[in-house]
C-alpha cells in the first residue's frame, strides 16, 4: 500500500521549471504524487505540454516566436514555449537560442537592443515586442520627461 502524499502546486511548478523539459511523469515519480495532478498544474499556469522525441524545426525567429507565444488582450503577449531553468521564456532556432525578450524587441523595433531589457508593462512575464525596453529607449524616456 502506498502512502498518499500531500504536495503543493507550488512544489510541482519548481519541478517542472527545474529543467528545461520534463515530463509530467517524471515529476510526478520524482514528487510521489500523481501525473493527472502535474498535468493540471502546468495547464493552470499556462506551462505547454511536454512533447516527446524532436522538437519542432522553424523556419525563422518570427515563426520560432509566434508559435510559442499568444497575443492577450491589451497587445499583451504570453509565452507558451520552452523556458530556461530559472524560467525565462527562450526562443530557439536552429542551433541558436535567445531570450524571447530579445527576439520580441528585434522583431518589433528592428534592431538589436542595446543593453539590459525592461518591461514597459506591469504584466509578468509579457514578451510582447512593442512592451520591452533596453537602454537606448529609456534614456530617450528620461530626456524627455526632463525637458
């Protein structure tokens, strides 16, 4: 007989954040609790499904980009795809992998950001291009509001 195991949602998020790709069931054998219950966490935080043997290829960045992320309401933009270990959203293509940060900023403005990237909006984790910032448009926001 086996032991029931409370675990969080917050426990199985981190498990499934740990590493780039995991299955709902390895985390659920590594957490001792049922993959159903994995499953409906990565599905309430809008984790996408994990996806056995080769990943997709893309032809360009702005397909890479679209493909894993949605537009929300308000020009906002979530990203559906693969995440880093510490969870920032990533954009691969072909054997380049880049923030989805800095390709939602070169698609939108193109040009390379200079600098560290901002977000103009107050929504966590939104990729949308027209909401980043690096540093060149903020100086230009700070003279402004000097003048």
């Amino acid at each position: 007989m086996s032991a029931i195991v409370e675990v969080s949602d917050e426990q199985i998020l981190r498990a499934l954040l740990a590493k780039e790709d995991v299955s709902n069931s390895a985390v659920a054998a590594q957490l001792g609790c049922g993959w159903g219950r994995v499953d409906e966490v990565r599905k309430r935080v809008g984790l996408p499904a994990y996806v056995r043997g080769r990943r997709p290829a893309y032809g360009s960045w702005t397909e890479a980009f679209n493909e894993q992320s949605e537009l929300v309401e308000g020009g906002h933009r979530r990203w559906t795809g693969t995440r880093e270990k510490c969870g920032t959203p990533v954009v691969r293509h072909r054997t380049s992998i880049q923030t989805a940060y800095r390709v939602a900023f070169r698609l939108h403005y193109g040009r390379e950001p200079e600098g560290n990237l901002t977000r103009s909006c107050q929504i966590p984790g939104c990729v949308a291009g027209a909401h980043q910032q690096d540093r060149v448009i903020r100086e230009a926001a700070k003279a402004g509001e000097a003048a």
